[in-house]
C-alpha cells in the first residue's frame, strides 16, 4: 500500500526549487560567457599592447565581477535545497549526483577562486602574461563549474552507469565515466554553456548600444561590439546544432518529452513539426478533440529531427501512454504494471531476509530483476500522471526556437555594420541590442522550464518520481521559506542592477 502524498508539499517544494534555478539562471549564463569576453578583451591587449583595450578589458570585469558574487550565492542555496527538499532523492541516488558535484566545488570552484583574486587585483603585481593566463583560467573554471553541474543534471535526464541494490533500495554508481561521457550530460554542457555566451554577448551588445545612444565611449563601444558580435554569431550556430542534437536524444530517451515540446498526441510517420500553434487547453489524453486551435506546419520535419529519416515514427502522447503494438511501443499502462510488481516484488525480499530465508529471498530477487527497471513507475497512479504539462512545455520551447532565430539575425547585422563601419551611425539598430539582452534571458530560462518541466512527472527520469523524492517536513515550513527565498533573491538582483547601472553610468576609464 502507497503511503498518501501530500502534494502542497511536492508543490510548495518543487516552486521553491524552481524559484532558486531560475533566479540562478539569471546570473550563471553572464558569467560564462562574459568571462571567456574578457579573456579575448585582454588577449588583444597583450597582442597590441593598446591601453584602450586594457581600459576596455577592466570595465568588463568589473561587471562580471559584480555578476559572479551574486550568482555564487544562488548556487549555494539550490544545492543546498537537494538535501532539505529532496532527502529521498539525495537518499536513494547521493552517490551517484553527488560525485560530479562534489568535483565541481573541490576541482573546478578552487581552480575559478585562486585565479579570481589575481585576474582583479594582480594588474600590477604579475606579469601581463601571467595576468592573461589567470583571466583563461577563470574563464575555464566558470565553465568547467558548469560542466560538472551539467553532468548531474545530465544524469538526472538520462540515469546511466548505475545499478539498483535492493538491499539498500538506492541506485549505486557502477561507472564513473558513464556517468560522466553519457551523451546526455555532453549535450546538456554544450547547449548550456553556448546559451551562456549568447547572453553574454548581448549583454556586452546592449550596454554597447547605449554608450552609442549617449554619445560617450564610442571607440570602446564600437570594439565591444566587433567582438561580442562575432562570439555571439558562433555561439548562436552553435546552440542550434547542439538544440538539434538534444532534440534528437529527447527522441530516444524523452519521448514524451518531445511529444509535449511539439503538441503531438498522436504519433504518425512523416511527422510535421509545428512552427506556430495556438495549443488547445482543454484536450487530454485519449479524447477525439483537436490538439490545437490552429498551427502551421512543416511536413516532415520532425521525423528528421527525430529520427534523421523523413519516414521516421514518432510516437505521439497517446502512443506513449496507452502503447503501440504496431511500432513496439510499451506504454504508460504497461510499465505502471510492472512497476506494482515491482515494488511488491522489493517489499517480499526484505520480508524473505528479514526472517532468514536466504533461497527465497534469491528467487525473489531473481525476479525483482526482470521488473526493477520499471520501479519508479509503480509509484505513479494513473498512466496519464506520466503526461508533462503540454502547453507550457510547448510554448517555452517554440518562444526558445523562436528568440535563437532573431538572435542569430540580430548579431549578423551587428556585426555586417561593425565590418563595414557605419555602426555608431546605425541609430535604427541601437534599440535592437538591448532587445537581444531581454529576448536571450527570456530563451534561457524558456530552456530550462523546457527541460524541467518537460520530463514531470520525474526527478529522475524513469526512475524516480517528484513526489516521493521529497522530504517529508510540514508545507508550511517550505511556503515560507518560499517567501523568504524571493524576497533575499529579488534583494540581490535589485542590487545587482543598481550597482551594474552605477558603474554602466561611470563607464570604462579613457586614455589620455
């Protein structure tokens, strides 16, 4: 028998977690990319020996400094929130989450820090090779910090390298390096990272754009540019490979995943995809009504996108729940099943040991075997409880396809302007940088609510549901820290901006 949930403590606790990662978000992606900008900033100056660069390369520290401080202190809290919100989760999988994390604070967080100090106050103190050495350094360490995190994030997508122990009923780390090279946690480091120097370099773009509009800084500004623009066009490129790339995997191992992305219920061969849709609320599983108010799409596309084959099946919301015979598709119902038994199955060999019947206990544990994949499943009640929120999933993920399009046109022009001068001219496009700013923070955080919310019901895929990831402490005590959370959160980004504004208002120094 299932013990009763309380779900206002899986929702309270499951908004707190979300609240931390999107507020973290905001502050992570500007440090990896911003700092691999100041490492080309400083690069040119060493290679120039130009004091305008040098000035140049200061300022923009001095905004990723502001932005570091801030974004540690988020990340702190959300790691935090593993052990008070999610005790079961840290319980059942710690050693294996635990690892990748626990390398990012020994190796790459120390690696960042040592260096931090003299990349701000070593000017002159070190050498200026030494000095551009140190900024690398933290340029690789930021965003080795986020490889390790992406790593258990990875995991958590697409559980590998790793066995169940009945004994224990924990999933234990069998292969460390399968954990690490799974093709899941490769795509999830490059997608996130590359949305990083994307933001990054708007953020340079829009800060540029209004120096500008002002009428101050002009050289420095139109250099910024020249820069930031040419990052940023390859990062872009780079991000729509790696999002075609993870798309493709979802189809493997996330199907459901995509089916939300897409609004697709039904699976069909030659699958369109939808560029635009209006997603009808009030469809669920199983029933006649049409899935969308209306959409345009192209024929297709999505069965290349998914299975490289314009035949390709991709099985739809319906097919994944109730299964497909026809295209060797267990569904939802099926796994749930196996599940229950599964979890029968684990509850009698605990009986068997416990009262010293070793043969039984074997059979049994024989039998757990073939059933043990499913278990997470048995813990679900209704096999539509598989189905993530449809819109939601659909609409970040098309507003994130959507932004990378006009990002990648927007840093084309800025740059086509840069190259055949005339920028500081090009009063039409200033507001367009500061546009970018706002449409790549919106793509980031539509990303990672694709990403999260997209795989519900789990925590981790296949394997363990939300629900009994929890820890079981009062509701109220996790609605208020809620609160809390949002208004120290919304504190320190309101400080942010104020400082960033102050120093953006000072500006970089001028060569005499």
């Amino acid at each position: 028998m299932l013990e009763q949930v309380d779900l206002s403590l899986v929702n309270w606790s499951r908004a707190q977690f979300a609240l931390t990662a999107l507020y973290h978000w905001i502050f992570v992606p500007l440090t990896l990319g911003l700092s691999f900008l100041c490492a080309f900033f400083e690069t040119i100056y060493i290679k120039t020996g130009n004091q305008e660069w040098k000035n140049l390369t200061k300022f923009w520290m001095k905004l990723f400094g502001i932005n570091f401080a801030i974004g540690v202190a988020t990340g702190i809290i959300l790691e935090f929130e593993f052990g008070t919100n999610w005790a079961n989760y840290s319980w059942m999988v710690g050693d294996i989450f635990g690892a990748p994390l626990a390398i990012e604070g020994i190796a790459a967080f120390f690696l960042e820090a040592t260096f931090f100090a003299v990349m701000f106050f070593g000017w002159n103190r070190v050498t200026p090779k030494f000095h551009l050495f140190s900024t690398w350094m933290v340029a690789v360490g930021s965003n080795l910090s986020a490889l390790w995190i992406l790593v258990a994030n990875g995991w958590m997508q697409y559980p590998t390298g790793m066995a169940f122990n009945p004994d224990t009923a924990r999933f234990e780390m069998q292969s460390f390096f399968d954990v690490v090279f799974s093709p899941y946690a490769i795509s999830k480091f490059t997608h996130a990272t590359t949305s990083g120097f994307v933001f990054a370099s708007t953020f340079v773009i829009a800060i540029s754009a209004y120096y500008l509009a002002k009428g101050r800084h002009q050289l420095m500004a139109k250099r910024s540019i020249a820069v930031a623009s040419v990052f940023g066009l390859i990062a872009t490129l780079m991000l729509s490979f790696s999002g075609d790339e993870a798309a493709f995997k979802d189809a493997k191992h996330q199907p459901m995943k995509l089916a939300a992305m897409e609004g697709l219920w039904d699976g069909t061969t030659k699958a369109p995809l939808v560029a635009f849709g209006l997603i009808n609320g009030v469809k669920q599983p199983g029933d006649k009504q049409e899935p969308f108010v209306f959409e345009f799409k192209i024929p297709g596309l999505l069965s290349i996108l998914a299975t490289r084959d314009i035949n390709g099946f991709v099985p739809g919301i319906n097919d994944l729940i109730y299964g497909n015979s026809v295209h060797g598709i267990v569904g939802a119902v099926e796994k749930i099943e196996k599940g229950k038994k599964a979890i029968t199955l684990l509850a009698e060999y605990k009986e068997a040991q416990k009262q010293g019947f070793e043969n039984k206990a074997q059979e049994i544990r024989e039998e757990l075997r073939q059933y043990e994949d499913y278990l997470g499943y048995g813990y679900l009640e209704r096999p539509e409880d598989t189905v993530p929120p449809v819109a939601l999933t659909f609409y970040s993920f098309h507003i994130m396809a959507m932004v990378g399009g006009a990002l990648l046109l927007i840093f084309a022009i800025y740059l086509f302007y840069t190259v055949r001068g005339g920028i500081e001219k090009a009063t039409w496009l200033w507001p367009f940088g500061v546009f970018a700013f706002v449409l790549a923070f919106l793509a980031g955080e539509a990303g990672w609510i694709v990403a999260e919310v997209g795989r519900q019901p789990w925590a981790i895929q296949d394997l363990l549901p939300v629900h009994v990831a929890r820890t079981d402490i009062p509701a109220g005590n996790v609605k208020t820290t809620f609160f809390m959370f949002l208004i120290i959160f919304t504190a320190l980004l309101i400080a942010e901006i104020k400082i960033m504004f102050k120093q953006i208002a000072i500006g970089p120094k001028e060569v005499n």
